[in-house]
C-alpha cells in the first residue's frame, strides 16, 4: 500500500495516518488513533509496537538490517517486524495528511 494518510477497512472504518520525524532522523508513520499528544511540533512518545513503518532504517528477521524505503510508505505491523525495539522512541510530528482523530 503506497503512501495514502487514509486507509479505509473492509469493514468500513477508516484509519488515520500521520508522519513523525524521530531525533535520528528516522521518519516514521503511525496510525494517527496512536498518537499520545495532537499538538503540533509536540513531543510524544511511541512504543515500537505502535509503529507502522520506518522510513530509512527497517529491521526485519534475526539481526539482519534491511534498508528502509526511499518514501514513506504505509505498512501493518504484520508486514514489518522490527528486532531493535527499545522500550520508547521519542519523536516529532513533523507533518500530518489527515484530520484529527480522537483517541
């Protein structure tokens, strides 16, 4: 699935997506429903196991480092299997494509 900020499900709901600049310079999407705070330019924190992908940097199976896509692109958890999983990653909203979604 290329790079939409909005996924409609089979059963009718819609996931919201918004995109995050990590202090590596990693660029991550998350499902927006996820995101601790709304402000922009806000800090927030994530678990591993919010993200949906990671753009630059993707680790994937064992310790193989596999490189990430040159664009975002969004991603399931199922699809992306990250092995470095720090307990929190500390990011910031850099842009978001959707409206607010309250959590």
């Amino acid at each position: 699935m290329v790079s939409d900020a909005v996924e409609t499900l089979v059963d009718g709901n819609t996931t919201y997506y918004a995109t995050y600049i990590s202090a590596p310079g990693v660029i991550i999407t998350t499902k927006q429903a996820r995101l601790v705070s709304e402000k922009e330019g806000a800090q927030a924190t994530f678990r591993w196991s919010d993200i949906v992908h990671v753009d630059g940097v993707t680790w994937k199976g064992g310790d193989r480092i596999i490189d990430g896509l040159p664009r975002c692109q969004l991603a399931t958890a199922a699809n992306w299997e990250l092995v470095d999983k720090p307990r929190n990653v500390p990011i910031v909203r850099i842009t978001t494509t959707a409206p607010a979604v309250s959590t």
